[in-house]
C-alpha cells in the first residue's frame, strides 16, 4: 500500500489531553491510557473513530466511562482499533498488554539488558496504545510510571517530575507531566537500573534546568563529553537564534540496542550509547566529534521539529534537513569550519549522491512511500541541509536569522508544512523564493558544467555555466533549479582578482561577463561548496592551479581531489589494458605540497592526502570495474608512500605526542595528519614499508588513546604483517568486555580489503561475539562489509551478494528496519558490470521470494528491481 503525499487529510478527531499509566513487566507490560478525544473541525465528519494500533492486545475499552462492547469495537487488518458512532467529544479509555522482552524490532517499548527504553519515531507509539499516531495530532501527556523497584529504579518520561511513591510488592511509581502540546512520536519512557551524570544549566531569562545523562553503572565517567556537548549547544542556540530551553529538565538515556543514532523525545531524548559513551582509551576523534554533533543535533530539534512539528512525514525534512543544518553550523562554530565543511561534503557525496543516482532516488520532500523508516535517508537529511543552507546564501544571514524568527513565531505548537517554511523565510527576506522550492521536489544531483573564454583586447572574460539534472525513477523530464555559484577570479601570479561573489545560476544555461581583467583568471567555483551539485568543465592544469592557489580553503581541497580523480580515472583504464603504472607527477606535485605545508594546518593536509575513495572513483564511471579500482588506488597509495617516505616518516615523528590526552581540533588534527602519514608509510616499498609496518606495531601496543591504537591497527589489519593476526586478538582479549569497541574490531576486518576477507567476515558472522540482534553490531558486521570494502563485496563470484542476501533474510525475522537499511549496497547493481548486475540482482531475487517478507525490506529490494 503506497502512501501518497497528495492524499493527505486532516486528522478526522483531534486528542488534546492523554493521561497514560504503564504498569511494567518483561512480557506483560499493562497500558492503561486515557484519552481526551474531540472531532477536528477542519476535517470531513466521521462517525467512527479509528485508531493505529499493532501487536497490541486488547484488555479493556470504556467510553466516557462506559464499558465498550464487541458491538461498537472492530479490529483492523494492520492491528488498529475501529469505535463506532461516536459523540462530538469524549473520554476513551482503553487497556492494553504489551510485550517488551518480545520486541525485537526495537520499536515502541523495548527491552536492552533488562531495562526499558522506547522508539516512538515514525509510527512506534501505536505499538504501546491505540492512538491516532501521526504528527498532526499534537496532545499534552501525562505519564506515570509503576514498575518493581529493585529492578527499576529509575522511572522517566517527558515533561517535568509530578511525584513518585511507594506500592506494595515492593513495586514504586513516578509521574511526569509535559506542559508542551506534542505529537506522539515524541513520547518516550526509560525505566530501569541506571545511574545518572548530572549538571545544571541556566537558561539566559533565568529558568535553571536540571541536565541528566543515564546509562549503565560503571558508564557514569563516559558522560563528560556529551554533557559538555549539551551545555554548548544550549548557550549557542541562545545566541545564534534566541531559543531557550522550555522545561526544568532535561535528560538522555543510553542505549545500546537502538536502530539510529539518536532521538529527540520531549525533554527525555534517547541515544544510542555510541553517541554518548567516551573515554580516551575507548573511543576515537571521530566518535568524540559525532557525540558532539548528535547531542546538538537532537538538542536542536527541541525548537526544529518539537515546538514546531511536521504535518505529515512527507514533510520529515522540515525538521531533518533544518536540524541537521543548525547542527553543522555549531560544529563548524566550535572549531575549523572548513574542515568540518569538507568532512559534510565527503560525507553528502559518499552517501547522498549514490542515492540520488540509484532506484531509491527521491527529493527531498518525497511524493510517495510504502513505508516511512525507509525515508530517513541521506537525501532527506544531507541534502535537505544543503537545501536550507542555500536559501540561507540567497536571502543572506540576517535575514534567515529573520526567517527563522518568524517561522518560530506564526508556527509555535503547530504541526507544519515545507511550504511553511519556505514562506516564512520569503515573506522575512522579501525573496521571491517559489522557484527555489523546486529543490525540495526534484531528485537526482545536477551536473554544472563550465567553460570560459578571455578577450585579451577588451579584458573581458565570460563564463558560461550550464546545469542539467538526470532522470529519477519516477521523474523522467527535469526543470532547471537556481544554483548560487559562490565564486572569485584568481590571476595567474596566483593573486585574488576583483569580481568575487555569487552569481545565481537559474536558467539551463547563463553566461557572465567580467570586464577590465589584466590577464586571464582561473575561476574558482562553488566556495564553500554553496550548492550541492557536481561541477566539471574545469582542465586539470585550472584545477592543479586553484589546489594551489586559491584563497578559500573548501576550493583548494575540492580541486585538489577532482585532479586526483581525473588521474585516477586515467589510471583506472591503464590497468585495464594492463599497462605498467607509473605514480603521476602532476599529482604527486599536489601531494609534496600538502606536506610541505602540512604543519601550517594539520587538519586541512589531513583531510588533503586521503585520495578519493574507490566508490567515489567508481560513481563516476559509466560501468564501474572494482578490481582495477581498488588496485589503481592501492598502486596510488604504495607510489606516494615510497616517493614521500622521509617526509611522511619525519611528520609520523614529529607529530608523536606526549601531553595528556585533548580534544580540540587542532590536536585531532596533528592526530589525523600522523596516522594518514603511518596509512601511507606502511605502504611504501622496501625498507620504508617495513618500518612503516614497525611504526604501527610499536604505536598499536604503546598507543595511549583509541584514535592512535585504531589507526595501527587498521594498517596493520590491511597488511600481510606477521604481527596482524596477534594484534587483533590482543584487541580482541582486550576489549570483548566493550561492546562499543568490540564493534570497531568487527569493522576493522569486515572492510580489510584482504583476498580472504569475505572468509574472514562469514566466519566472524558465527563468531561468539556476534548478535544480528544488536543493531550497532549487525552494523559492525555487515554493513562495514558490503558498504565499506568495495573490492571483496564485488568479488566476480557474487559470493559478497549472496552474503548480504542471507544476511538480510535472516535479519529481516528479526528487526526489519535494520534489514531495509543494509540491503542497500545491492540496489545499486547499475553501476556494475553485466555479470556482476545479474549476480546483484539475484541477490535482490532471492530476498524477495521470502515468504513473509516485511513491508519495508520488500519496498527497497522491489524499487532495486524495478530501477
Ligand atoms: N529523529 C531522529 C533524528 O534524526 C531519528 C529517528 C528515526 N527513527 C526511525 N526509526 N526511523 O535524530
Ligand atoms: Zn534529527
């Protein structure tokens, strides 16, 4: 059953107050839940109420306190709750019976080592009570809590503490009201045997919150991080937007069953315990930043997607796309924000633009869905910020601020739509701003291309930039979309020429002229990667110039990687026809020059010696060959670390600290510039390879915190070193007691692009420590695998593909959204060659012809076959 956008309805009863008592038990949880009901006077009159409901068994119903008998209830295929004939307005009450130790779906009420934990987003609360479950049905909520007290001391929920007391048994309860009017995927319950890291913060008009963060005893010294995260992006959405937190607490719970990454219930938000939990010894740079960067995240939606909600999930960017933008934003605020700009567009480029051009392409406002989980893609989160981050360059900073404030304004406590948004931030700016919409419903990425031309009499210089967007599924003719193209003019000494700006790029094609220009400029286009598209047009000797010279950082770095692609395109087709391969000069010239600067900003040289990644150089292949990729850039790797060895060897040295452990961007830098120094000398030739190989065996068992020992053991897992296999067992015996680090040694093997790593990972997939029912494991596992080692997943045999095949059938049983999420690598059989398209798609056949299939994993494997 598809569900189309154009359908919507409104909401034929409206709840404005729910009054809900769980009462809970590993296998017969009660739900008792009072409604307050009325008809939706902006809604076609019903006489019958209906209700979502699934896996819920019905114990007891009562109207205005009226017993409801057989006669005026039905059951609905799906799980939902028929009332007939009801009055204008009144009180249902139902009870239901619930299975939390039985859920292993991980949605709506759940259990993760004997404590409670639920996911209400997209359409989990009707797996706790029969409600109207869709975002435009925004109730207040009153939650107590009764549970047995030795088991579960902690009882929380949204809203402010309203009591708590004894019962007999040995059983206790507490109850919370949440003053704010929210819709029900907001709901959240925690209950069980946690301990809290505790802090306070005072908001700018003088409320004093009380900060929580709850995980499992012995976790209490891994909240710090997270805590500091929390602080900050409070004080910066008070100062960057005005927004003050609502309530007089606020509090994360951890955990480590759970399907994403984070959830922004009401004022009791619910993280996987990868984006909370942080010791030096334990997690990595990367993992410090994404705490930092989650925590913002769902702290923001407080404002972007709480106070001000969506109408329906067509509209899910509205509060993604927007969130993950003010989330970016901080990031980048707290450090260096070209650095953080070029991890985004990796980021957007690795999973967004794959997606845009494969058979779940969508826009980011999607037309239609079978089953909403499916949608929360890189689409409708990355691009969507790309979206907001353009408007945002076309009216300007002070008029977004505006925007913003006006949208707050005339949509507090409403559940709105994309539209809305988008008006608001016109109607604040003065910006016509109707044509711009139509990146929020046109999918595929647009192809900008330029060129340019120079008359040496008059001085004047024209460039021509022209956009065209591919056909999606679904949308086979495309309309020009505006393009803000932020650019300046470089001179050939390498200096900034006057006539820098941005140009707005709205027709299929536009061309702009520059009068009164000394010579002829390379064109440095798209600062700060101001629009998410890909640009080509530009000759390798203007992209080799601008790596050089241009003065904005995010140019510089993008230049440089287009050269490398360009050269390990060329490259691609030379050990196709066999050729010998010799190293670039051209870009080993760009590489010496990185390094010759690299102390000036180890982050930015960090982020400018990793070479495109095999499936980026694969994305832009007509047919892609993933053994001629993956050995053109292993040859890659090996040349510049043979033709740099001193250097690399010097920085690896140099770079070795002794302080104590920090975690600001320039020490995560010097960290990143060392260890991509360590990746490249351990694959040189010779007496430097081997010393290579001896750095990172020394630096793996003398290593003082996670980032260093991974990054040696990650060299040495991709290596033949004698010392591997005893490295990752002394992981291993080191660290099984952590599952968050045990996650890292699962990864670590599953994407050694070894001959023997697909024996590696079916072994690993018996292993003791492995649990397809864990979701940051089955991860760990699969997903390292089939979207992380290019080469061994599209072995010819089509082994990898009927690994992921099985893998996904099995987890389809178990947690259906997990399993929707991992077959995604074999969509995009397009891509590949004939033979290994076919082998895809078997892979794609055989999911399909299971019996019982779940609606979300047939929606992505049939749309796969179909593209
Ligand atoms: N709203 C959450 C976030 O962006 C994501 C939760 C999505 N969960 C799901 N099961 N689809 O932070
Ligand atoms: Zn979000």
């Amino acid at each position: 059953p598809t569900i189309r956008r154009e359908d919507y309805r409104p909401p034929a009863f409206l709840v404005d107050q729910v009054d809900l008592h769980l009462a809970l038990h590993p296998t017969a949880t009660r739900v008792k839940a009072k409604l307050a009901l009325r008809r939706n006077p902006a809604a076609a009159p019903a006489a019958d109420l209906e209700l979502d409901g699934e896996a819920l068994t019905l114990l007891a119903a009562r109207l205005d306190g009226a017993p409801l008998g057989a006669d005026r209830l039905a059951h609905l295929p799906g799980g939902g709750l028929r009332v007939a004939d009801v009055p204008a307005a009144f009180t249902l009450e139902t009870e239901v019976g619930i299975s939390p130790e039985a859920n292993s779906e991980l949605s709506g009420l759940y259990l993760s080592g004997g404590n409670y934990f639920t996911q209400c987003e997209a359409e989990g609360f009707r797996r706790i009570t029969y409600f109207p479950d869709r975002p435009d049905v925004m109730a207040r909520y009153t939650t107590t809590l009764e549970a047995d007290r030795a088991a579960c001391p902690v009882l929380l929920s949204n809203g402010n503490p309203d009591g708590a007391g004894e019962l007999p048994d040995g059983r206790h309860w507490a109850r919370w009201v949440d003053p704010h009017p929210k819709p029900s995927y907001l709901f959240a319950v925690v209950a069980g045997d946690l301990v809290a890291m505790r802090d306070r913060f005072t908001t700018r008009s003088g409320r004093k919150v009380a900060l929580g963060i709850y995980v499992r005893k012995g976790d209490e010294d891994a909240c710090g991080h997270a805590m500091d995260s929390l602080k900050r992006s409070m004080a910066w959405d008070e100062d960057t937007y005005g927004l003050e937190y609502d309530l007089d607490v606020f509090n994360i719970a951890a955990v480590s069953d759970f399907n994403m990454g984070a959830m922004e219930n009401k004022g009791l938000n619910v993280f996987n315990t990868k984006y909370i939990l942080a010791r030096p010894e334990t997690a990595t740079d990367a993992d410090y930043e994404g705490i930092e960067t989650v925590v913002a995240h769902e702290y923001f939606h407080n404002w972007t997607g709480n106070r001000v909600t969506c109408r329906d999930w067509f509209q899910l960017s509205l509060k993604e796309g927007l969130t993950v933008f003010r989330d970016q934003h901080f990031s980048a605020d707290q450090g260096s924000a070209a650095v953080k700009r070029i991890g985004d567009v990796r980021r957007l480029r690795a999973a967004q633009f794959p997606e845009d051009a494969g058979p779940m392409a969508h826009p980011v406002r999607p037309d239609s869905y079978v089953e909403i989980n499916n949608f929360y893609t890189a689409t409708v989160y990355q691009k969507g910020a790309e979206v907001v981050r353009m408007m945002r360059r076309l009216i300007g900073e002070a008029n977004f601020r505006k925007g913003m404030d006006l949208y707050i304004a005339r949509h507090d406590n409403q559940a709105v739509t994309i539209e809305d948004f988008v008006r608001a931030m016109q109607d604040a700016s003065g910006t016509d701003l109707s044509r711009f919409a139509r990146w929020y419903a046109q999918a595929g990425t647009p192809a900008l291309r330029v060129r340019d031309a120079f008359d040496k009499a008059s001085g004047r210089y024209t460039l021509t930039l022209a956009q065209s967007t591919p056909p999606t599924p679904g949308q086979p003719e495309k309309q020009p979309v505006p393009i803000p193209v932020a650019m300046g003019l470089i001179g050939p000494d390498g200096a900034e020429l006057p006539g820098a700006g941005l140009l707005l790029l709205e027709e299929a094609e536009q061309g702009f002229t520059f009068e009164g220009l000394p010579a002829k400029p390379v064109p440095s286009l798209l600062r700060g990667y101001s629009a998410p598209v890909k640009l080509s047009g530009l000759s390798l000797e203007q992209l080799g110039f601008l790596a050089a010279h241009d003065t904005d950082p995010f140019v510089r770095w993008d230049s440089a990687q287009q050269y490398a692609t360009a050269e390990m395109l060329r490259l691609v087709e030379e050990v196709r026809s066999q050729k010998p391969l010799a190293l670039p000069e051209g870009l080993a010239a760009i590489f010496g020059a990185a390094l010759d600067r690299a102390m000036e900003d180890p982050a930015f040289a960090a982020e400018a010696l990793v070479l495109p990644s095999e499936d980026f150089v694969a994305d832009q292949m007509a047919v892609a060959d993933p053994e001629a990729i993956h050995a053109m850039r292993q040859f890659l790797r090996g040349a510049l670390g043979t033709r740099f060895s001193p250097r690399l060897a010097a920085l690896h040295g140099a770079l070795e600290e002794t302080g104590p452990y920090r975690i600001d961007g320039a020490s995560i830098g010097r960290r990143a510039l060392r260890n991509a120094s360590l990746a490249y000398l351990a694959r040189a030739e010779g007496a430097a390879g081997a010393e290579g190989l001896a750095r990172a065996e020394q630096q793996f068992e003398a290593g003082r915190n996670m980032t260093d020992v991974l990054a040696a053991l990650r060299v040495l897992a991709d290596s033949d070193s004698p010392a591997r296999q005893a490295a990752l067992d002394a992981f291993h015996g080191k660290w099984r007691h952590d599952d968050l680090v045990l996650d890292k040694w699962f990864a670590i093997q599953a994407s050694a692009a070894r001959p023997d790593a697909l024996e590696a990972v079916r072994a690993l997939a018996r292993h003791p420590d492995f649990d397809l029912r864990n979701p940051n494991r089955a991860r760990s596992l699969i997903g390292a695998f089939a979207a992380g080692n290019p080469a061994r997943f599209h072995d010819a045999s089509g082994d990898g593909y009927r690994f992921l095949a099985e893998m996904v059938i099995a987890l389809d049983a178990v947690n259906t959204q997990v399993a929707a999420r991992l077959v995604s690598p074999l969509g995009l059989w397009k891509r590949q060659d004939a033979a290994r398209g076919a082998l895809m798609r078997a892979g794609l056949e055989r999911i399909l012809a299971r019996p019982g299939l779940s609606k979300g994993t047939y929606e992505k494997v049939s749309k796969s076959l179909a593209a």
